[in-house]
C-alpha cells in the first residue's frame, strides 16, 4: 500500500503490485465513490487533490519513458502506460472478506481521453463520473488477467530504474528525485537486467503478486 505515505507523493499511486515473473510494475489510484440520486459518483474539480494526483503520476511517466524500448520478450506490454485509476462506491470495510470491490477500471490514457472529450462533464458544468457515463472500463477480472500476465506495466528496464525510486523512498520515508539518462542500462546478452533474472534478488512484491491479487482495496 502506498496511501497517504511518502510513496503516494512520489508517484501518486495508492497501489503498486509487482509482477516478479515479468518483472512489471502497475500502480493504480483508488477513488471512493459517494452514493447520489442516480447511482455511486466521483466528483473532482480541476487543480484539486484529484488533479495534483494525476500530474505526479505524468512526471514519473515522462521519466519511464526515457528508458527506451524493451527488445526482451518477457518486457512486452500491450500498452506503455503502466497507470490506472479504479473508482469504487464506498463502503464498509470486512477483513475478512476475498476479492476486489465493485467498481470502475480505467488505464489512465482512457480517462484522459474521456475527460479531453467532455465525457464526465455534468449538467451544471462539474466532473463527475459513474456507472452510467464511463462506457467501456475493465472489470475486476479483466484486470487481474492482464496484471497477472504482465500484459500491462513497467517493462523491465523501467522497472529496474523504478525499483531504486521506491527502495530508496520505503528506506528513508521521503520523496526523491527521480530522474533516468535515456542510456539504457547494462543487461546481459539476452536484454533481461541482470536484477531480474534472480528470484532471490528481485523487488519483493510490495501489495502481493499478481497471480495472487485477490485483496480487498482501499475504498472503505
């Protein structure tokens, strides 16, 4: 979990699961829905929290993507955004309850695109999205599928480069400056970063591992 703490601030996700197959990164914020007349809704205005969240999560982007192209197999990605928003109706919080709540997937890219186009525009001019307004999303099984198989996330070269950023972020409790040269780092002959290819030495799941991803998130 990286709610509310240091890591939150650097890469303005609540969530970052790790594939340690694959070695993928994916990092999603989670947004707690009000109950309205018509249905769950999330409300936001422009240059708020919500807003701030979204900037931090383009700066590490912009970062990432310096790395350059993955040519390893196993750092394939169907898509080279490894953020994603879930808005979730609020509720009260079981322990002892499995799975993922109810709520909305969208990759980051989708929701900008949504919001570019006026899609969560409301009757007196505010953003708000919902159930009725979101159109296509992915579900809580979709998503553990795609996390699962590494078929969204870091490639392995921004991984290695973000696992610094976060080891160095959970050691000293603060944020750091996260910068990568767009030289690529050293690997082996087959283009898997030498980090990767140990079990022994890779990151550690920080929330689980994909293919057990079956914790409640922090809509409560």
């Amino acid at each position: 979990m990286a709610n509310r703490t240091p890591l939150e601030e650097q890469t303005g996700a609540d969530l970052i699961c790790y594939n340690e197959t694959y070695g993928a990164f994916v990092l999603v914020q989670y947004k707690a829905m009000e109950q309205a007349k018509d249905g769950p809704e999330f409300r936001w205005r422009d240059g708020d929290q919500f807003t701030q969240e979204i900037q931090r999560m383009d700066v590490l982007l912009a970062e990432l993507a310096k790395c350059g192209a993955d040519r390893a197999p196993e750092g394939y990605r169907l898509c080279n955004n490894p953020f994603f928003l879930k808005f979730c109706p609020r509720v009260v919080f079981n322990p002892n309850d499995e799975g993922l709540f109810k709520g909305i997937y969208l990759p980051l890219d989708l929701w900008k695109s949504l919001h570019t186009n006026g899609r969560f525009k409301g009757p007196k001019g505010g953003n708000v999205i919902g159930f009725d307004n979101v159109g296509r999303r992915l579900s809580n099984a979709e998503f553990i599928s795609l996390v699962t198989n590494s078929w969204v996330g870091t490639t392995i070269l921004q991984s290695a480069e973000l696992e610094k950023v976060i080891r160095s972020v959970l050691e000293t409790g603060r944020t750091v400056i996260f910068a990568v040269k767009r030289e690529t780092a050293s690997d082996d002959s087959d283009g898997i970063p030498r980090s990767t290819k140990n079990s022994n030495d890779a990151l550690s799941p920080l929330f689980t591992s994909a293919p057990q991803l079956k914790a409640r998130g922090p809509c409560s």
